[in-house]
C-alpha cells in the first residue's frame, strides 16, 4: 500500500512539479508583487502596500478597460450562444448544402486570431474595404468603422462574435444528436409548434450544454485580446482597448510589473469567481447525465 | 386526429422550412465572405484586389513575394517543432498523472485533483508577467522551450485522461495484474490503447491551440530564432511601409493553410474531436 502511494506520486511528480511552477507560484506571487513597486535599475523593489491598486483607481485607461471589457463581455456572450444554437439546430436538419454550411460555420474556429485580425482589417479598411463598398452601394456615408471611437469596439466584437459561435455550435451539435428521436415524434404526435416544442423540450434538455458553454464564453471575454493587436492596438483613444491587453501594455510596453501584477490580480479574481459561480451555482442545479 | 393528417404534420414538422433554410444559408455565406474575399485578394494581381471582375487572372506571386519577404520558412519550422514538442510532453505528462488519479488510492490524492483543476480556470495565458520573469530568470527568453514550459502540464489533459481511465473495466486491469505485468506495462498496453479516441482529440484541440496562440509567444519571444508563425505574420503584416494586401492576405493564409487544410481533410475528426473534448 505505502509502496503504491510511492508509486503514484512518482507519477504526479512531473507534472505537479511544472504546474506549481506556472501555474500556482505565480498566481501567489504575482499578488505578493502587487503590494511591491517595480524594481527600476538599481533601485529594488519595495513594500508599498495598496499603492498599486490606488494607481489603479486613479488610471482612466483601467478603468475604460473594465467598462469596455463588460460591454464585450455583454455582446459577445449571448451573441455567440444564440447564433451557435441556431447553427446547431439548423445544420442538425436535413437541409440542402447541410455539409457546407457547417464547414461555413466552423472555419472561423480553426483559423489563427491574428490571421482572421489580418482579413478582418481588411473587410474593415477604409475606401477598399469590403465593407465599405457594400455600405457605398446602398449609398451610405463613408466610415472609418476601426477608426473612429464610436464603433471600434462594435468592430472588434463582431470579429471575437463570428469566431467564436462556431466552435460553441460544436457542443450544441453533439447535445442534439444525443437527443432521442422519439422525444421529436411524440412532439409531432402531440401537434405540438415548433416554439413550444424548442421551448419545453429542446431547451431545457440542451441546458447542460448551455451552461457548460456559457462558462467557455465567460472565460473567453476576458482572455481574447489577440485581435486588438491587429485591428485597433486598442484605439483609437483607448475606445477598444480591453483588460488583457491593458495589462499587456502597462508590463510590456511601460515594463510597470508591478501595477502589471495588480491587474493580473483584478483578472485572476474574475476568473475565479466565474469558477466560483460555476462550481457552486450551476453544478448544484445541474444534473449531468 | 386522423392518420393523414399526423403524417403530414409530422413532415412539416421534421422539415425546415424555406424561410429557415434562407436564413442559414444567408448567415454561413456571411460567415464565408471575409474569408471568401481574402482567398480573391491573395490569388489575384494587386490591381484586382479590390475589383470583382470573373476574368480577373489568377496569380500565385503574392505567395512567393510574401515568402521571400519574410523568414516564413523558420517561423514554419518554429511552430512545427513548438507544437509537436508541447503535444508530446502534455501526452507523457498527462498520462502518468491522469492513470495516478484514476487507478491509486494515495494520501492527499483529492487535494493534488483540485490543484490540477485550478489551471483550468487561472490558465497561464492570464499569468504572462510572472512566467516572464520566471524565464528571464532561467535565462530562457527567446527560445521554443520557453514558449513551451508554462503549458506542458495540461490540467485539460489530465482531467480529460482520468475520466478515460476510470472507465476502464478493473477486471482488466487485474487480468494483466495476474499475468505479471508491471503498473507502467499495464498502463502501455490496456488503458493507452483504449483511450486511443481520447488522445486523437486532445492532439487535435492542442496542435490547434498552440498553433494558433499568440501572446505569450509575442510577450518571450523577440528573434527570428524562436518566433512562432502568429508572431512571425504579425511582424510582417505591422511593418506598414507600403506591402501591399494582395502579399499581407498571402501571408495570412499561407500561415492557417495547415490548419485549414487539415480541417477541410478531416472535418469529421476535427469536429468529433472538439466534441469529445468538449463533453465532460
């Protein structure tokens, strides 16, 4: 017995040993540096208590940060769910071109952010842009939609939206297709519309997959920065800029680690209360199969 | 309710609709288009990039040019030994840890559980400037292994191997036991084989992951010696000293042509795969 428990953590060892290394230690120490200030040449780094986080309600950029991250937040989630669950119902049908068009809906999914970023820039591009000759033909104005700070965020939401909903229709796919088909003909048997039959069958029996996929766009609103790096670098004025990235620019590019470490705090708390939530919350209500 | 009429009201209710078939044909081209418009931009003279004529001539310069304009190749060679070498850590890795959770009763095995788990949630994605400073102190910074490091323990992995393995019938395990086969032979011979589907799911999820991140590659690594492809394109399509789009759309291609290959071959796989990773 006390030489299989040997046993076992020999095997655990390897990977124990690197996810405390990458994963727990710098969660712990990145809190223990947000009370410290940044080291800067042969100054140290020393205890400053709440100073981090007193900068941090003092920076308009942080604070834009958040309001923009919500309002993403906000759009892309329901946005991606309801559009997957369309495509999942849809391409579950017979349909013509049923092949395509779940081919069409999935692609966005295996591409690389930063290249979809690049074509997206270009559909977006002022004058030559696909977009904008679409808008010209129905005679609007011209607009610069990347560029101007009313709607670069609207823009870089649509582009995490159409990557996003296909890889959400995957999970709404497979929760279909395990579906029994007599569920459907007993429906039909009853006269029951297709509302109601959606209403009082599918989306209560597809709520697992809801809630699971749910917790993934959660997450994702707060990790997908990777387009802005392409489409807006944030701007124009900060009107698109996003907390990851925010947090990128403060440890990267102004190379402050130590108010860079008090955002990674924020985010690391939002993350865990969406574990929270999910643990307490909906695994309670939710009976999986 | 006569049988006539159950018939067809249970066709019109087991068709789509016209008006729904519209729609989702609507909606997939929509999804196509910006794609649609870089694979027109990227095989077509510069002067056509932005002029739909069905005669325009197909080319195949802008992919040469964007090759030659930037060190495509290493960045190709950089991403492909970055994800096989993360793929192969996170299987052995896994693995082992994921048959300790499955088949041992060990002391302080339901703690080492949740500690994996936490990656799911903090992954290191989010932890980029204590993994930098980590790096920079291992003297790493610049090279694939530090791109690496921080994902080869994939808590993904072990939990999706764990549950894998506890589906494993014990009689198994035990028949194997009886003929003398050691922990790690039966781990090789009767639970490997039989996670098989298992393990083609998570390769797919992870080459496509890695192949596609981003931002910690950006953030540690500064040469042509260890930069990614994303990195690498980003470079390239940021320098704005007059490329053109015809080569930027090139480039951009060029880089999710693996991929996007793979998936139009294997689109079964690839969409079982996600699924099967997907579903707890």
């Amino acid at each position: 017995m006390k030489q299989r428990s040997v046993h076992a953590w020999l095997m655990l060892l390897p990977a124990m040993l690197l996810l405390v290394a990458f994963t727990h230690w710098p969660a712990v120490s990145t809190f223990i540096d947000s009370f410290h200030s940044t080291p800067r040449g042969a100054r140290p780094s020393v205890w400053v208590g709440l100073e981090n986080y007193q900068v941090m309600t003092q920076d308009p950029v942080f604070w834009k940060a958040v309001r923009n991250n919500l309002i993403f937040a906000a759009a892309t989630i329901p946005a991606s769910i309801g559009l997957a669950l369309a495509m999942a119902l849809w391409v579950n049908e017979r349909m013509a071109g049923r092949a395509f068009l779940r081919m069409a809906y999935f692609t966005p999914t295996v591409l690389p952010m930063i290249a979809v970023a690049n074509i997206w820039l270009f559909f977006y591009t002022p004058q030559y842009g696909l977009l904008e000759r679409f808008t010209g033909m129905l005679g609007l104005p011209a607009h610069n939609w990347l560029g101007s700070p009313s709607t670069a965020l609207g823009a870089v939401t649509a582009v995490a939206i159409w990557k996003e909903a296909g890889f959400f229709m995957i999970f709404y796919l497979a929760a279909l297709q395990s579906l029994n088909p007599s569920l459907r003909e007993a429906a039909a048997i009853e006269g029951a519309s297709r509302g109601y039959f959606f209403r009082r069958v599918l989306w209560p029996l597809l709520m697992p997959t809801t809630l699971f996929v749910l917790i993934n766009a959660c997450i994702n609103a707060f990790r997908m920065v990777d387009h802005l790096f392409v489409l807006t670098r944030g701007g124009p004025d900060n009107a698109s800029i996003l907390l990851l990235y925010h947090l990128y620019e403060v440890g990267f590019s102004f190379w402050d680690t130590a108010y860079a470490s008090a955002i990674t705090v924020v985010l690391v708390l939002v993350l865990a209360a969406i574990a929270l939530f999910q643990f307490f919350v909906l695994d309670r209500r939710v009976h999986y199969k | 309710m006569s049988t006539a009429e159950t018939r067809t009201r249970r066709l019109v209710y087991n068709e789509p609709t016209l008006l729904d078939t519209l729609a989702a044909w609507l909606l997939a081209l929509l999804w196509i288009l910006p794609l649609a418009y870089a694979v027109w931009t990227a095989f077509h003279p510069s002067e056509y990039s932005t002029r739909f004529e069905l005669l325009a001539p197909l080319t195949l310069s802008n992919f040469s040019r964007a090759w030659e304009a930037a060190p495509f190749a290493r960045y190709f060679l950089n991403t492909a030994a970055l994800v096989v070498m993360i793929l192969a850590v996170q299987l052995v890795l896994a693995t082992l840890a994921a048959y300790a959770f499955a088949r041992y009763e060990f002391r302080g095995r339901n703690i080492a559980f949740a500690l994996v788990l936490v990656q799911l949630m903090v992954m290191p994605d989010i932890l980029v400037v204590e993994n930098y400073k980590t790096m920079a102190r291992l003297g790493l910074v610049d090279t694939l292994l530090a791109i690496g490091l921080p994902y080869f323990a994939s808590a993904f992995a072990i939990f999706l191997l764990r549950q894998t393995f506890l589906g494993v019938p014990k009689e198994l395990d035990e028949a194997a036991r009886v003929e003398g086969a050691g922990p790690l032979q039966i781990l090789w011979r009767v639970y490997m084989p039989l996670a098989r589907p298992v393990y083609t799911a998570f390769a797919l999820v992870s080459v496509s992951y890695h192949w596609n991140n981003f931002l910690w590659p950006l953030i540690v690594t500064n040469s042509v010696n260890a930069r990614p492809l994303t990195v690498g394109l980003q470079v390239f399509s940021s320098v704005d000293q007059g490329v053109d789009w015809s080569i930027i759309t090139a480039a951009t291609l060029m880089t999710s042509a693996p991929l996007l290959i793979a998936f139009l071959l294997f689109q079964r796989q690839f969409v079982q795969s996600f699924m099967r990773a997907g579903i707890k």
